[in-house]
C-alpha cells in the first residue's frame, strides 16, 4: 500500500494538451516572411515540453509582391488568402476563424516581435487561475528598439485605457498575444485596421478578461513601417475613447463635464468676491468670464448628467448593474443621480427667490450694474435645477427598466 502510494507520488502530473495557433498577418512581407515562420516554428519543441502544440497560419492581405509564393514553400505553415487588401485587423480575424487552437496567438510578419517569447506568454495562460489575454508589452522593462514618436504615442495611448478603464495596462498597441479562444465571443466585434490592437485591449478591460502583461524585447523593423505615427496615432486615440462610451460613457462625459462645471464654479466664486469687495462693472476680459462661467456650469452639468443616463443605458443593453463613479468606486451611496430631485428643487427655488428680490430691489431704485449678478445667478440657478429634476425622471425610469427582469425573476420564484 506504501509503495503504490510512493509511486503515484512519484509519478508525472500528466499536463494539460493546449493547441496553439500562431497566426501572421502579411502585406507585401517577401523579404522578411521566411525569417519569421522559421523562428516560429523554432520554437515547436519548447512549446510541447509545455504540453502545447503548434499551429502556424499565415493570412496574405492582397499581397502585390512574392510573400504568398515565400510562405508556400514551408508545409508547416497554412496559407490562407484574401484576394484583395482588406486590413491588418481583417487578417487577424480570418486566421482566428481558420486557425483551430483553443489558444490564439498572433505577432507582425516583419520580426519587430520575439516568437522564442510565446512559451512564456503561454505560461501565464497555465498558471492556476491564469490570465486570459497575455500581451507582450514592450514597455515593461525589457530591451526595446521603439522608435522616440512611437514611445510618445504608446504612452499616451496607454495613459487614455488606463485612466478611462480604471485597469493599468501599459502597452496597449502591442502586436504580439496570446489569449484563450473562447475569450473571443467578449472581445468581438474589433476594427478591420490596426487600431485592432488598442480595441482589444480597451474592450478587454470593460468585458472583465483577465489580462496579464509579459515584458518582451522589441526590434524596430528595417524598411519603411505601414504604421503613420499621426494619422494611425489619432484614430487609435479615437477608438479608444469610442469604446469606453460603449461600456462607461460616464467615464468620458462626466469627467469632461465635471471639468467644466467646476470651472464655471471657481469663476463664479470669483464673481462673488469681487461683488463683495464692491466691483459692479466689468472690462472686456470680465464679460468674456462672466460668459465662460455660466457656459461651464451649464453645459458642464448637462455632460456629466448626460453621461450618467448613457451608464443607465448601457447597463440596460448589457442587463448588467450600472457603473457609477467616475474615479472606479462609487463616492457616493446611493449614487448623486438619486439626490437629483431634492437638489433641483432647491436651485429652482433659490434661483426664483433671488429673481424675485432683484426685481423687487430694482423696483425700489437699485441700478442695474447692482443687480445684474443677482439676475445671472438667480437665472442660472432656475437653469440648472430644471435639469437636475429633468434628468431625474429620466433616470430612474431607466434604472426602473434595467431592474424589471430581476424583479420579475424575483416574483416568479416566489413559493405559494
């Protein structure tokens, strides 16, 4: 009985079998191509003392040049073909549909990205609870060759999913991955272009994909890149912050509004001093703040509101909880959009009020250049709490809506 027990102790843990399916998107690649499948084939054996086997594809993206004719000499690799150029993120997910690995890989065909590092993304896929994207960063320590412009851009970028998804990710741009098939069906629908990469990571953060990043080296590629730093530059930026208004809009409007609204505050409470210390009139540079206060309260408010009621929303297509607070945990409980209507009435009203003593004090000989603050203020006041008791109703109709089915679910399993 011992000894059966020593030796089923002693004996190997048998080790999970894991396809993995390599695929290269290629454009016009003749030079370099064959230089990068024979590294990724290199890399069979290290893969399969990890229990992982190897697929390889190579997507041709309407090719004008001999790349397709270099790939078909390799058995190994499987070509696939689109017969005209249809995008660097379009090749992607055609080798995804051909490839038939329950792990997914992909990294650029011009040998910027190491292949001898996939064994080691696929690690973090094999750890317990692993991750279930592993992305390459070039950022996190690692030798990189990243060209200064480029360095800038990915900062920025990475900056904009990080303070947007409340989730630090440091390379979001990275061509090189590795992921978990049926990681897919959260991350779709991506971009055909090469904004593939940052929408990935974006959407991976707001679906709750367990993302991991491994450092990796990066070699810049020789010949001129298909990447335009400021054109490709702007519309990663752009996806990024279109994506987040599909998850968290409150993220992007509420913070934009919340910036405005406070401006038009600080401006306001500089008004209130400068009445009190006697000033009535304003020079050029006066009227022009008078008018950016009242803009920055209004449509500042009108942001963050607006921002808010999108999360109801989204929340109602997505039949999940909303997402509230603009900085990742709600500051307020119950949420501010749940006081709306007590502070509406209360600007309303103290807004009427204040009318309502100008217009009496006008009538009783005060002059204008006395009063107009008075008669701004106690406008804005009426303004705003209109919205607050507009945006109100809105709301708590759509969390009304959003929660029917649970409640619904609710009185349904109640027992007679």
């Amino acid at each position: 009985m011992t000894g059966t027990i020593a030796a089923a102790a002693a004996a190997p843990i048998e080790m999970q079998q894991h396809l993995l399916s390599v695929v290269i998107p290629a454009l016009d690649e003749e030079d370099g191509i064959a230089a990068i499948i024979e590294r990724v084939l290199a890399i069979a054996p290290s893969l399969e003392s990890m229990g992982v086997e190897l697929e390889l594809l190579v997507v041709d993206d309407g090719s004008t040049d001999g790349t397709c004719e270099v790939v078909s000499r390799y058995e190994q690799a499987h070509l696939v073909r689109h017969d005209c150029n249809r995008g660097y993120g379009a090749a992607l997910k055609t080798g995804f549909a051909a490839a038939r690995g329950d792990w997914l890989a992909f990294l650029d065909a011009d040998g910027t990205y190491p292949p001898e590092h996939f064994p080691s993304l696929c690690s973090a896929l094999q750890e317990g609870e692993g991750a279930d994207l592993v992305v390459g960063s070039r950022r996190s320590g690692a030798a990189s060759q990243m060209p200064f412009m480029r360095r800038v851009g990915n900062l920025l970028w990475s900056s904009m999913v990080t303070v947007l998804g409340n989730h630090r990710v440091i390379d979001p741009a990275s061509g090189m991955r590795v992921f978990r098939r049926e990681a897919l069906e959260r991350l779709y629908p991506l971009p055909d272009g090469l904004n593939f990469t940052p929408v990935m990571s974006t959407r991976a953060i707001h679906e709750g994909v367990r993302l991991s990043e491994i450092p990796i080296p990066y070699q810049e590629r020789q010949g001129r890149s298909k990447l335009s730093v400021v054109q490709d530059g702007m519309r990663f930026m752009r996806t990024i912050l279109w994506t987040v208004m599909a998850y968290n809009p409150a993220r992007v409007l509420g913070g934009l509004g919340f910036a405005l609204f406070a401006t038009g505050v600080l401006i306001g409470l500089v008004f209130v001093g400068l009445r009190l210390s006697g000033t009535t009139t304003l020079g050029p540079v006066g009227v022009a703040a008078t008018y950016l206060a009242a803009f920055g309260v209004v449509v500042g408010f009108d942001l963050f509101a607006l921002g808010a009621t999108f999360n109801y929303l989204v929340a109602l297509f997505h039949t999940r909880p909303v997402q509230q607070g603009l900085f990742g945990k709600p500051i307020f409980r119950p949420p501010l959009d749940y006081h709306f209507w007590w502070m509406g009435l209360l600007a309303g009203f103290g807004g009427f009020g204040l009318g309502v003593a100008s217009f009496w004090l006008g009538a009783n000989g005060w002059p204008i250049d006395r009063l107009w603050f008075y008669l701004l203020a106690g406008t804005m006041l009426v303004m705003l709490g209109m919205h607050l008791l507009i945006f109100w109703i809105i709301m708590r109709v759509l969390d009304e809506l959003s929660q029917r089915q649970v409640l619904a679910r609710a009185d349904l399993e109640c027992a007679p």
